[in-house]
C-alpha cells in the first residue's frame, strides 16, 4: 500500500487564540475586555488562523518529505495475513464411495447481535476415503511378523503383544485402503485381560504408515481403556497416510505399540485379548484460512488511456490467484487475460500487466512516461476504450479477527452431501493486521541497511520478518552453532522461525502451537533465496524446544486463599519461562540462555500472596512425549534453543 501522507490542514486554532488572550493578561491588564465583540480579540482570531495555518504546515514538511522518500525508495505497508487452521469434516454416516469437499468452501462462526461470522475457506480438495477393515499382525520385540486375521476371523481371541509385554511390542491393524487425513473408528471387543494397567494412562501409541516412517495418529476418544473392555477408539490419521506391504499383506496400517510407563504408573502384567475389529471411516480433516472468495466483480470500463486506475470492492487482499480479464468492447471470442506484477520497471508497451495494492485494492493499469529525448513510452499495454475489466476471483480478508478459538467453526455455509457438521478441533493462528505508517517509518532506515540483499544475520532476519508479519520471533545463527562446534560452518546459515502462538487464561501455550506453518517456511526460504549470497546454504526451520517442569512448594501468607495463591503462582511460572512473552525483558524467552533453579524462586517470591519459596526443583522434560529426567538446579540451553513451560507443579502451604 502506498504510504499515506499526512492532513496539512489539520489546524489548531483554538490554542493560538487562548495563547494570545493570556499575553494580553500579562502585557496588557488594562484590556479587560476579551468578548468575540472587541475589535482586539477579532484581530487576534484573524492572526490566530494565519499563524496556524504557517506553523502547523512548516512543522509537517519533514514528516511529509519523509514519508514521499519512503515511497521512493520502496517501502510498502504490509497487507494483513490470513490466519490458518485445520478443520474436521463429519460425515453423518459411513459412505462406501469417497465424499469430496471441493476446494473453497466455506466455514465460518456463529454470527451473533454484536458480531459478524469470520469466514474462512479450504484451501485445498479434501476427500473423505471410506475404508473397512482387513487385517490384524502381531509383532513382539523379540520375535517376528505373526499373522493372526484368519484366527480372528473364525473367532479365537487374539493377543495383542506378547506373553510378558514388553515395550516395544506391536499390534497391526491393517485397513482396506490407506486414509489420508481421514479421521478412522476402530471398534474393538475386547476381553479384560489387560491387568495391571491404568485404564486411564495406558502406555500405549497408536501410529499410522505415512509412506517413509510411522507418524503418531491424534487419539480423539478411547472408551476401551487400553484394551481392557469393548468400545470405540477414534484416530486422526496423517496427511501422508500410505499403504505398506507388512506380513504378505497389502493394506493401510495402523499399528499401537506398547511403551514404557510414565513414572509411578503401572504397566501390563498380562497381555490384552481381542475378540473382533470393525473399522470405518467418519471423516477427515483439511486445512483453511480466513479468507472469503469474490468471484466475477466487474471494476468497470475501460477509457483508453494509460495509468487507468480500478478499486477492488472488498478490500483487503489475501495472497493468493489474481486474473484480471478484459473483454473487447467488439466483441472479442474470449477475454484477455492480464498478469499482476510488482511494477512495470520491465514492463513493455505489449505486456498486459497490472499492479495489485492488496491493502486499498487499487487496481493498475501501466502508465506512459515521456522520455528525454520527447518521446512516450508505454510502460504495459492499455486496454482498448470500452472494454470491461473484471476479477474472475479473489480472496479477501487477514487480520487479527481471523484468530478464533478452538470449536468455534461451526457453521457450514454450503451444504456438502453426506457431511454432517464441520469444526475446527485447533485455535486459528497467524493472522496480523495491515502494517501501520509508524512501524513502515522505523522499517525504512533497515530497508536501507539491508539494501534487499542478505549478508550478516541481521539482514535475514529483517528480510524475513518483512514477508513473514505472522512470525513472532526471528533468529538468526550460523549452522556451526546449532551442533556446538568451535569452528562452525562460515556458508551455513539456519533461520529459526517462532509463530505467534496464543497463552490460554493460565499463560500455557500449546506446543502444536510453537510449530510454524509449511507455508510460512517456504515463503521465508524463497524469499531469501534470492537475496543470500551466492554459495551460502540456508535452513528455515523452528528452534529446538527444550521442556522445562517446575516443582515448587511455597507457603501461603495468613489469610491468603491456597487455590488463588497457586493460581497466580502457576501463571507467573508459565509467563516467565515462556518462548514469545517470557524471560527478563518480557519480550521473549533469550535464545540459548539457560534456565536456573534461582529464577524460578525470584519468580514465585514476588506473586502477591506467597510469604515463603520452600523448595524448588527443576526437570528436563520432553514436551512431545513428556519424560522427565532427574531433577537439576540448572538446564543448559544450546545456541538453537528456546525454553518451553511444561506441566509445572505447585504445593501452597497454609499460614
């Protein structure tokens, strides 16, 4: 969007006048008389508008001039972005035959008396695979492939790991076809001869084929308690979710491999039995953004002059397909089609092209410029007089708006044959408002420093965070001192991206969260690509997350409530060591700064409440899978790394 100049005619007249009538108290007490009547107060409102019009405008001639160097050189607002979430198809029953969701439908929320929906759109065909059941596979750690589908079948009862379980052991289940995305039922009769285990913590992972490796399958619900009673298990598959031969058999698997239990949580004495397995397909699971699509609007016609300008009706615009067509005024057989480019520097007078601002949706035509020597030139061809220019579509929307909670998409607003509701299971994150002129003021002198061109670490991260507004966090190191060598790799450079994940009420944060979109990371390596240095390697990537547990117990002053205490204490916890909001500054958890044990007693020695800090103790954790390791008065982080809150644990003793 082109920088905005600013109102010279916004005037202060009123001050001037005031000003003046209090000099007149001090220089003149004898004039007593400020009425709008008197002749001197009508001269000094005629020198009031004259000297404020002078001042104000002369003040303004710097910004002014500021802002036109700006546009000059280059500088744009940044249009607001989109945010992105993943939505659930449900079917209303199981079909035999693949049920498409084309590409563009549209979700959106409750509309209510103080608020309209916020719309968001697939991005992508999604199609929901039915499958059915086909095969079972045993497999213990220290035996082989054992194939028991024809037992289950004639109805013997099948153990799923071997006759002492030890981790590692593997039960098959091997679907009709393979499911991308889809979202599965298993139902399965079971026996309970699953002892020993808690129904409610089974060490148990359901994992899914996706073509190269197994990828962990999100459990929705499981009524069988690890095996130990019949009910239904409902599994989001992987995207990339593929068939493999396994056992001389062909299938989509799904395999659940028995782990080792958390620490103090009791694991199998005996093997669980299974009587029958039923597998069908209910739904499946695409992504969307916050965008609504425009089709077909007319802009108007065209008056045959170079420079024409068009204004998009629903302004603004999210990135995406931009065609404009124009149709001949006689009549032509097809309209022409006219690409949109970033200016018409190399455009020649035959080129149809058109310039886009995504923010005002100014629409372009090339314009024609006289040159020194007299003659014009066509900087892009103009459309003939009379001819109708349209958008065939566009995506409109972006903004902060667009971040909703989980649950929220509820509202289809197309009817899909055989889908019986539709929700997002994820809060939608990512989306930023439209670029203000003061930030676009402080981005101007980087622009100059960077020149476009990457060279020290400081200029690919301010030339990711210019295509990239939705990253909250950029850092950049060599590739050296992510593995910790002395020496380093001088061509190699990683790019760590952090999104702008959202805190619940409690200031925990989501670790899905913390992992920025495929398209992000794309959009910010093809940036770069072409402004780093011929031979320099480059890596967009997230941080590693090193987990961190607090387990503390703090004493409450007299009078104080023990659940309010322990409330405020844990949201201090999960607001310090937090990767976006956290650390010292507040502006984020520091890149490599290692977490100590005296931290955490500042931190929960100044919540209101708290007479006394106990005992503090510190543990690694994984934040994927959740293991703990011995607890430590310090946690070293390396250069590549950010903290991460995970399941911190407070006692609050009474006074």
């Amino acid at each position: 969007m082109t920088l905005p100049s600013p109102h010279l005619d916004d005037r202060r007249f009123q001050g001037l006048v005031d000003e003046a009538k209090r000099r007149v108290q001090q220089r003149c007490p004898e004039w007593t008389d400020h009425n709008v009547s008197d002749p001197g107060v009508t001269l000094i409102e005629a020198f009031a508008g004259m000297v404020d019009q002078l001042v104000y405008r002369v003040n303004r001639v710097p910004e002014k001039s500021y802002l036109t160097f700006l546009d000059l050189i280059g500088v744009r607002l940044h249009p607001p972005t989109a945010a992105r979430t993943e939505v659930t198809f449900r079917l209303s029953a199981p079909r035999p035959d693949p049920v498409v969701v084309k590409a563009g439908t549209e979700i959106a929320t409750l509309r209510t008396e103080t608020e309209e929906a916020v719309v968001f759109t697939t991005t992508g065909q999604l199609s929901v695979v039915p499958c059915s059941y086909d095969a079972l596979v045993t497999w213990p750690v220290t035996g082989e492939a054992a194939d028991r589908t024809e037992e289950l079948a004639i109805g013997r009862d099948v153990a799923c790991f071997d006759a002492v379980p030890t981790p590692g052991d593997c039960l098959y289940v091997g679907l009709s076809a393979a499911v991308p995305a889809g979202v599965v039922v298993l139902r399965l009769d079971c026996r309970v001869e699953g002892v020993g285990v808690d129904p409610l913590r089974a060490p148990l992972v359901w994992e899914a084929w996706d073509g190269s490796a197994w990828a962990a399958c999100e459990v929705e619900k499981d009524d069988t308690g690890g095996f130990n009673r019949s009910g239904e298990l409902i599994l989001h598959l992987p995207a990339t979710h593929a068939t493999l031969a396994l056992a001389r058999r062909t299938a989509g698997w799904l395999r659940c491999r028995l782990t080792e239990a958390e620490p103090g949580s009791p694991t199998y004495l005996a093997p669980p039995v299974l009587r029958g397995v039923t597998a069908f397909t209910i739904g499946a699971t695409g992504g969307a953004e916050h965008a609504e699509t425009v089709t077909d609007e007319v802009l108007g016609a065209a008056e045959g002059v170079p420079g024409q300008v068009f204004t998009l009706a629903r302004p603004p615009v999210v990135p995406g397909e931009f065609v404009v067509e124009v149709t001949d005024p006689a009549g032509g057989p097809e309209p022409t089609r006219w690409t949109r480019v970033d200016d018409f520097a190399h455009s020649g007078p035959d080129d149809r092209h058109i310039t886009l601002d995504p923010n005002s949706g100014r629409v372009e035509f090339g314009p024609a410029v006289r040159e020194r020597d007299g003659s014009v030139r066509h900087y892009g061809a103009v459309p003939a007089k009379g001819a109708t220019v349209r958008v065939s579509s566009y995506r409109t929307g972006g903004g902060v708006r667009g971040n909703v909670a989980r649950s929220t998409l509820k509202v289809l607003r197309s009817a899909i044959p055989y889908v019986a509701r539709v929700e997002n299971r994820r809060p939608a994150l990512g989306g930023v408002d439209g670029e203000s002129v003061e930030s676009a003021r402080v981005r101007g002198p980087m622009t100059l420093r960077t020149l476009h061109r990457a060279v020290v670490p400081h200029d690919y991260e301010l030339l990711a965070r210019e295509v990239a507004p939705d990253a909250a966090r950029v850092h950049c190191i060599r590739a050296g001192e992510a593995s910790g060598t002395d020496a380093g790799d001088a061509q190699g450079v990683r790019l760590l991206v952090v999104p702008a994940g959202r805190s619940d009420e409690q200031g925990r944060i989501g670790f899905d969260e913390l992992v920025p979109p495929a398209q992000t990371l794309r959009l910010i390596a093809g940036h770069l690509d072409a402004r780093r240095p011929i031979g320099a390697r480059l890596v967009v990537e997230p941080p590693f997350y090193q987990g961190v547990t607090v387990v503390a117990v703090v004493q409450a002053e007299r009078g104080a409530v023990a659940d309010r205490v322990r409330e405020a204490a844990l949201a201090a916890l999960y607001g310090y060591f937090n990767p976006l909001s956290g650390g010292p500054n507040g502006q984020g958890w520091p890149f490599g700064r290692p977490v100590q044990s005296g931290e955490a007693f500042a931190v929960l020695q100044r919540v209101p409440g708290v007479d006394l800090v106990e005992d503090v103790r510190l543990y690694p954790a994984d934040p994927v899978t959740g293991e703990r390791t011995e607890a430590t008065a310090k946690i070293p982080l390396d250069r590549h790394a950010l903290v991460f809150s995970y399941e911190h644990q407070l006692r609050v003793r009474g006074a």
